[in-house]
C-alpha cells in the first residue's frame, strides 16, 4: 500500500493552484494504488490553506512556519519536510514543479537520499509504482520513467491534473480487540476519511445512516475526529505525540442522551487524548484531557476508540514549533525557529519586499 | 575573488538523441549547457571588477572537454574535469555526490551553477550540492554582487512579483538565470589562450567516491520508453480585428476553464 504526499505550496496564506493539482494527483495515486494520500503544508498561513486542501481529498498536515519572513521559503520548508518523511517514510513526494518546489526537491534528495523524477506531464501508477511521463529535447521525443527501487520524488508541471474535490468518504477501521497500533497508523486512518468541516456539516440522516451501517457489520468501527471547542480537530495532536489506538472493553458501550454541547452526535466516535503528549504544556492542552469526559459517551450504542497521547519522538523534534492540524488552528507548540535548522538555512534576507525590476538603486539602502 | 561555476557538457540543442538504455547520447558534439554560459559570464564579470579567478568544473565523458575548452576561451582561468568510465549513466543524486565530492577538493568563496539544463531539464542538482555541502543556496539570480564587507554576496532572486534581494556569508552557492545577461562569444585570442590553460583530470579514486554508487548500475531512475509525441492538433488562426479577436480569445480560454 503506497503512502503519496503531495506537498503544496502557499502564496499569501493560500495553497497554490498547482497544489490544488498535486493534492488531486495523490489522491488520484492513492486509489489507483490502494494506497494513502496526503498533502503537507509547511509555510506562513498553513493552517488555513489546510481548509481548502482538505476539500480535494487527502489527509492534510499543516505546519505554520516563518515562510515569509527573513529566509527564502524553500531553505524553511526542505527541512520540515525532510524531518517528517524522514519519520513517516512515504512512497512518493510530489512537488511542484515551480522554483521553489525545485529548490526543495533538491535539498530533499540530498537530505533523504531519494532520487527525482523532474517535469512531469502525466504521472501513473503501474507495476507498483509511479510511472512518469515526461516531454524532453524541445518536446521531440517523449519518455516514460521510473525510479528504479520505488520510492522517490516527483516534480510535478503544472496542468498534469485538475484539480477536483472529492467525494466524501468515511473508511471503517476494524475494531479487533487486539488493536494496537501506533498512532500514526491510526492517524493515517482517521485523517484521511472525515474531516472536520465535513463533520461539522453532518446531518443527523448521516448519523443515522453509519449507525445503521456499524449495526450491520459488528467487525467494524467507525472513526471520526472528535471536535475541539473551536471546531478544529486534535488530529495533529495526537499524530505529532505518538500513541497507540486501544478499544476499551465492548461492555462499555451504552446510549447516553444527547448533550447540549452544540454538536451534532456523529461528531464523536473517537476520543483524542493528549493532555500526556506535550509533557510541560499540558496545561496548554487541558480542554483536550475535558473532552472526553464531556462528549466521550456519544458515541452511544458502539464501540469507543480511545485514542491516547504519549510522549514520542515526534512530538520532542517538532516541539518548539506550531503543528496544525488538518482543519486549522489547533496550535501544539509556540511558533518558534525549529531547532534542526542547519546552516543553509541562516540567510539572511537583507530585504525580503518585492523590488520592481528598476528599483535596484532603492534595494541597497536597505 | 575565487568562484567555481558548476558546467554541464550537453548535446548540441537540436542534435540530441538517446542511447543505449534510453541515456542521452553524450559521446561527441557536446557545447556548455546554455544556463550554464550565463553564470560563467557573470563570474567572469565579478572577476574582471573585483579581481580573482574562475576555475569550471565538470562531470561527464571525455567529450565534455570540448564544452571546457568554449568556457576556457571564454575566460574562465582553469578547468577541473571529472571523468571515469564509471560515471557513465548516473542519475542527478549520483552526480550530486560527484560535485559535491569535487568541491570539497576546491578552494573558492562562490560556487555558481546554471538553472536548468538543456537535455535534462532537472534544475535540482545545484539545491542537492548546497545542502550536501551545508553552503547557503541563492537561486534563481538575476543579479549578483559581492557584499561591501567582502565576507557575504548579494543576490537579487526572482520572484513572480519582481524579486527578492538575498544576502548570504561566503563560501556560498548561487543558481543564475538568463536575466543575468549574455554571455560573451569567444575573442580570437581568448581561443588561442585557452589552448594553454589548465586543466585537471579527477577520477572517483581521486574523489574518493566508490564507483559502485554511481553511473547506470546505481542509477535510481530509469527511463521505461522513449518515442516521439503525438502530433498536434491544427492550431486555431484568428485574423480579425484586435477587439474581435480578443473577445474570440477569452471565449476560447473560457471554454476550457483557463480565465
């Protein structure tokens, strides 16, 4: 099973209309290889680029980072990228074809050692893997590429997809009572199947109809991302500390009224809880650790899926920066200068406002 | 002082052709990679205002000695060509390593490498070397010139809204673009000098590279098919008058969702 990732890039807080493309190009990917898709985000106003990513499909993960500060984007993104690939190791990293997309693609093949597929004009999946197609000498000839042992990354021209939303989906999790993952695995599960905004719009018709959906098939479990006060999800959260998913006994199960907590039921079958994940911020995340004991009893008449927080690798490496999640502004961490910044990333941008061409004189005053 | 300007030897534009196992065939009729011309001739310019040298450097088969010889004519002080039967058929990250490997051996404050290449259209080896090598990366320079401390270089980097002026501490490597004006034709003369230039053979021994991670067998790409594109369909002509036909053009682009 692949694990694509587009990344995207943003321009004034918003993702480009070439990673709306990407976004739909590892969606496309993901089904056609039974796999995964999820775009990244790294840069100034993440998390509400995030919003309009999630429209297109794939699970979203956002990081707010200083892109339009003092350093050129690429030399902020790469290294946020290369630590989470690094972590989560995806099969294909499509990037934009676009000047910082090359910059980054660059850094990240050195970083991480995977080789590049360049222009791409049409991207497939055959034989387990991406295969590339590419226009070459002046568009005389046209080639077909692949990387030779599987994994790498592909810059992707624009025009390669349309960009298109998707329909929405929900993905059942088997609910073994041996479940034991790692909460990655789950996050790949949840954030990729519902989406807040999606949620937030659910109508109790919708409710009823899972229901009745998990009522029919035992084995099953429903997972959705439980809701934090602002609407966002404790998606990211959860993902950055690491855990594991663990069923609580069936017995537990029972039909509660409905709360007036403004929510709609569905809202609710998962319970997310970090209040250990983040170590000296707990206090931060105290709504969290509450939720559960408000809103954990409505998923009434199923199983529960509790979903708990623990110290991890990820969270430690990322800490010190903001982490959003898919739906936008559930801040884990302070925005702060991310500690693995190496030293091509200590530009200094003597001025980083747009010069018009003929204002070469005016730039060196600054 | 001293810049290396990274030179990829290409086929002639117009002349390439693949070769066994779908690899461009770059045996003989190689010239400079025309990017790469652009940031010779803006190192041969800081030079000649600020004093030092240019030193080229490249990876690639014998015949790339002929694209060295151009950029030697050109002005360029001194040549490094490395060359080994091994390297025949790497992949970017394979030639990535290489140069990396070759600029280690090298003394200079800046490295220059054009954008993209003619026959492979990668644009990515030059962010591969800097963060191999831990140097600062200024891309896509439409305008360089050394800091007034003398310990940094100014970039001017291309943005869609006009461009970003960067500053970054020496050594540092600086990907160039065509804004950064014509390169110069070889003099009479400059050809005649470049007979008696310089110019430094290195093999992966040197370089202390292990043949084994490069060339074909360690490549990471492949290229599956190669074959000329379908042909195009007519193209619509529109002779009307200017309002006309700027209306015809919207509708046009309308009907296919681009405005």
């Amino acid at each position: 099973m692949a694990a694509i990732w587009a990344v995207a890039e943003l321009a004034g807080g918003r993702p480009t209309r070439l990673s709306l493309e990407l976004a739909t190009l590892a969606r496309q990917l993901a089904q056609a290889s039974g796999g995964t898709a999820t775009v990244v985000a790294v840069g100034s106003g993440a998390a509400g680029a995030a919003k309009e990513l999630a429209a297109l499909g794939p699970r979203v993960i956002a990081v707010e980072a200083p892109t339009e500060g003092d350093r050129p984007a690429a030399s902020v993104v790469a290294p946020r990228l290369a630590a989470l690939a690094g972590e989560a190791r995806p099969d294909v990293l499509l990037v934009p074809a676009s000047p910082d997309g090359k910059d980054v693609a660059g850094f990240l093949s050195a970083l991480l050692e995977l080789p590049v597929l360049v222009s791409a004009a049409g991207v497939r999946w055959a034989d387990g893997g991406p295969v590339v197609q590419m226009s070459t000498f002046g568009g005389r000839l046209g080639t077909e590429s692949a990387f030779t042992h599987g994994r790498g990354i592909i810059l992707v021209r624009p025009g390669t997809a349309t960009a298109e939303p998707a329909l929405r989906h929900v993905v059942h999790a088997r609910g073994d009572d041996e479940i034991s993952h790692g909460l990655s695995q789950v996050a790949e599960q949840v954030g990729g199947t519902l989406l807040a905004e999606e949620a937030a719009e659910q109508t109790e018709d919708d409710v009823h109809g899972r229901r009745q959906h998990a009522e029919r098939g035992h084995e099953q479990i429903e997972i959705q991302i439980q809701l934090a006060d602002d609407g966002a999800p404790l998606f990211a959260a959860a993902r950055a500390a690491g855990g594991h998913l663990r069923p609580p006994p069936r017995q537990q199960p029972h039909r509660q009224p409905r709360q007036e907590s403004g929510r709609e039921p569905g809202q609710l079958l998962a319970q997310i809880r970090a209040e250990e994940a983040f170590g000296q911020r707990a206090d931060e995340h105290a709504d969290l650790a509450a939720q559960p004991n408000q809103h954990g009893r409505q998923a009434d008449g199923r199983d529960q899926i509790e979903i708990q927080a623990a110290q991890a690798g990820l969270a430690r490496r990322f800490a010190g920066q903001r982490f959003i999640a898919a739906q936008g502004a559930r801040v884990v961490g302070p925005q702060d200068r991310h500690p693995d910044d190496a030293r091509v990333h200590e530009l200094d941008v003597v001025d980083a406002r747009r010069h018009l061409a003929d204002d070469a004189g005016e730039a060196d005053q600054h | 002082m001293r810049i290396v300007v990274l030179v990829k030897a290409v086929p002639i534009v117009g002349n390439e052709r693949l070769g066994d196992g779908f690899r461009v065939d770059r045996g003989s009729g190689l010239e400079p990679n025309g990017n790469d011309e652009y940031v010779l001739e803006a190192a041969l310019k800081l030079t000649e205002a600020h004093g030092g040298e240019v030193t080229l450097l490249t990876m690639g088969p014998a015949a790339a000695a002929e694209a060295l010889r151009k950029g030697l004519a050109m002005g360029a002080t001194r040549a490094v060509h490395v060359s080994d039967e091994a390297l025949a058929g790497s992949c970017a990250r394979a030639t990535a390593e290489v140069l990396a490997a070759a600029l280690r051996r090298l003394e200079y404050d800046l490295a220059f490498a054009g954008a993209d290449t003619s026959d492979g259209q990668g644009g990515i080896v030059a962010a591969a070397i800097a963060a191999r090598l831990g140097l600062p990366y200024l891309s896509y320079a439409a305008h360089i010139e050394p800091g007034a401390d003398g310990a940094t270089v100014r970039v001017h980097r291309l943005s869609p809204a006009g461009y970003d002026v960067l500053e970054a501490p020496m050594p540092a490597l600086v990907m160039g673009t065509q804004v950064l004006g014509e390169p110069r034709y070889p003099s009479l003369r400059g050809i005649m000098q470049a007979r008696g230039k310089e110019t430094l053979t290195w093999s992966l021994a040197d370089l202390g590279i292990d043949p084994a991670r490069v060339g074909a067998a360690a490549a990471t790409t492949r290229v599956l098919t190669a074959a000329p594109p379908p042909p195009r369909a007519g193209a619509t002509i529109i002779r009307d008058a200017p309002d006309v036909a700027v209306e015809r053009i919207v509708d046009f682009l309308a009907a296919r969702s681009l405005v």
